[in-house]
C-alpha cells in the first residue's frame, strides 16, 4: 500500500527515473530529495477595438528541477558527457523521465516527460562534515500519461 498521509500525497509516494541515450539510465529516487515539475504556457492576447479582450494560454513545455545528494560521480560524469559531446561536434540528445506516483487506492500514475534537456544547475557546496547536495534542472516539451 502506499505511504500516504491522511489523505494527502507525500513525496514518498513518488519515484523518478532519469534515462539519457548517451549515459543510461542516471539516476532512480533513491539520492533525490526534491523534484518540481513546473508546466509552462505562452500567453496569447487578442484586443479588439470593438469587444472585450482574449485571453489563452498555450502549452509550452515543463520546467523540471530537482536536488540530489551526491552519493557518487553520476551527475558530474553527466555533465562532462554532455560537455565532450558538444564540444567534439556530436549531437547532445535529450533525456526522458518517468515518475511513478502510487495513489492512495493503490493505483499507480505513470507520467513521461519527454525530450528533457538537463542541466547540472550546481554541482554542489563541499563543505567540511556537511553532504554535498547537487542542483538538476531541465526543460521539457511534454509530459503524458502513460498509465
């Protein structure tokens, strides 16, 4: 059964794998201790002279970031993957995440997000008896659901 609270999902209830065709699969939940998946819309806006005006908001893609306690090299050798790559003129690809969440009836919601462009926003803070912490962002152009 799920580790829900109450009613409410906790972040316990959540796993994520991240698979980039260059590295593999990089990273599954067990060092991640935060993700936030932002959808982004392109504002669209109409004022005609002789009506009120329009107003849509258009799907644009999702922002992703999410913090990984560095446990070993996986982030960092990710990065200098994608820097060679583009450095030796090769095509840096994108990367696909699947996040799994297990609801409260059992049930399992099973979203993609595709052609993720990641970064490593900050390789982290080394500070002396302290964990190193490490920053991953990214955009994407879809999420869907796949179950």
């Amino acid at each position: 059964m799920p580790a829900l609270y109450g009613a409410f999902s906790v972040g316990k209830d959540v796993s994520l794998t991240v698979v980039h065709p260059i590295t593999g699969a990089l990273m599954s939940t067990n060092s991640i201790t935060d993700f936030d998946a932002s959808p982004q819309t392109k504002q669209i806006e109409s004022a005609p002279l002789s009506s009120q005006p329009l107003f849509a908001d258009v799907p644009h893609g999702w922002k992703l970031t999410f913090s990984v306690d560095r446990v070993d090299s996986t982030w960092d050798d990710f990065w200098v993957a994608m820097e060679q790559a583009y450095w030796n003129g090769q095509t840096v690809t994108y990367a696909t995440i699947n996040e799994l969440i297990q609801e409260k009836n059992g049930s399992v919601s099973h979203f993609t997000y595709l052609n993720v462009a990641l970064r490593l926003d900050n390789a982290g803070s080394k500070k002396s008896q302290d964990k190193i912490v490490q920053k991953v962002a990214g955009t994407c152009s879809q999420r869907i659901k796949q179950a």
